[in-house]
C-alpha cells in the first residue's frame, strides 16, 4: 500500500501528465515514462500498479480508433499470447520485494529501449518469419513486462520491423500495449500484489495522462516530433544508465 500524501499525489500527477504529452507528441512512450521516472521515486512493484489504469484507457483508445482490429488480431494473436505467458512467468521478478534488483532490471530495459531507438536501422521481417517469430517476440515482452513493467521491447521494434502501413502500426501497437497492460495486472493480482488503494491513485492519474495528450498533441503541431523525440530518448537513456547503475554505486 502505498501512502497518499500530498507530494505522492503532485509526483504521480506530474508525471502521467508528462507521460501523456510525450505520447501525444510521438504516439507512445507514456508507460515507459512513468515507470522511468516513478521507479525512481518508489519500487518497481508500486510504480507498475500505478500504471495500470492510465495506460488501459490509452491504449485502447489507440487500439480502437484503427480501422482493422479484426484483422490484426486474427494476425498477432499467437504473439499476444506469448505476451500473457510471459507476462505471468516473468512477474515473479517484480513482485520478490528485491527492489535493487529490480530498479536495476528497469533501468536496463529503458536503457536498451533508448539506445535501440536512437541508433538501431530500420529492419524488416522476412513474412515467412512471422509465424513461429511473433510468439517468440510476444514471449519475451511479456517477460520483460512482468519483470520490469516496461512492455515496448521487443515488440515495438519487431512490429516496426513488419512493414505494416501507419494506420495498422498504431493500431497494432495499441493491441499489444492493451494485452500487456491487462496481463500485468493479472499477474500482480494472480500474486496478490495489486493492491485497490493503488488503483484508486491510479484511476485518478488518468486525467493528467489525457490531459498531457491533448497538449501534446499541440506540441506536436509546433515542433518538429523528431527532435522531441530525440531528446526525449537521450534523456531516457540518461535516467535507465542511472538507475541500472544505482546499486553499485
């Protein structure tokens, strides 16, 4: 349980609302954010349970504007499986209570996610690849997911790497952003560490998430999204290597 106190409710509020305008600018990135930087003021396990809310009632509204959901998830479902999977496995990382190793583990993930983005060529998957390589990928989000509360690596530069139009991009990343979201919070409630008070300040944390979107989205009109979004990442990078690096210091 964690206590909700002033500086706890102006912490998470500021960051939902900075997560959400960095996904209104670039179109993702607010889990990300708010674990990054919520990891850093509070355990893994509590910033993940604070996630839940806001990131459902993004995500499948990003996976409910695109035109083909019928057809992507006839398309991606053994992938989605593989996320619910691994999401179960790897959650009893973060719900150990070894808070060192798991700010670690997470400040690993951003770090990987960043320097990937920033760096990595676009690659593309071979169709006949797809098949048996979707649940493979979904697998190891999920145990990423589970384990750090981050869920956009390897999935996003997997489908990314699919060649699929913009459109269907989005649409499938806000498919496997709502089935990571919603097979989290199974698993911490599978192992009792969800807790409703949590949810209560995370209910509340969506309304700066959107509001934080729709500004964004004027942000995004004004400044060109690629130097944001490189900035962004650098400074992601900067706040992973610091938590990775935390324990040993």
């Amino acid at each position: 349980m964690m206590d909700s106190s002033i500086p706890l409710v102006v912490a998470v509020t500021a960051t939902f609302f900075a997560a959400g305008l960095v996904k209104g600018v670039t179109g993702m990135g607010l889990p990300t954010v708010a674990m990054g930087v919520l990891g850093a003021l509070f355990s893994p396990l509590s910033a993940a349970s604070l996630l839940i809310v806001p990131s459902f009632v993004t995500n499948v509204w990003q996976l409910l504007a695109g035109p083909n959901l019928g057809t992507l998830g006839r398309r991606f479902w053994p992938m989605m499986l593989g996320v619910v999977v691994g999401t179960i496995a790897g959650s009893s990382l973060l719900t150990s209570g070894d808070t060192v190793l798991t700010t670690s583990a997470l400040g690993c993930a951003l770090v990987l996610y960043a320097v990937w983005t920033l760096v990595a060529r676009q690659i593309r998957v071979p169709a006949i690849l797809e098949p048996w390589l979707s649940p493979v990928i979904g697998v190891a989000t999920g145990a990423i997911t589970g384990g750090t509360g981050v869920f956009v690596i390897p999935a996003v530069p997997y489908l990314q790497a699919l060649g699929l139009e913009k459109d269907d991009l989005v649409q499938a990343l806000g498919l496997s952003f709502t089935v990571s979201t919603i097979a989290l919070a199974a698993a911490l409630q599978w192992r009792s560490a969800l807790q409703i008070d949590n949810l209560a300040v995370s209910a509340l944390a969506t309304a700066p998430a959107l509001a934080g979107m729709w500004a964004g989205q004027i942000i995004r009109n004004r400044v060109s999204s690629s130097t944001f979004r490189h900035w962004f990442l650098i400074s992601l990078c900067v706040l992973g290597a610091e938590m990775f690096t935390r324990p040993f210091l």
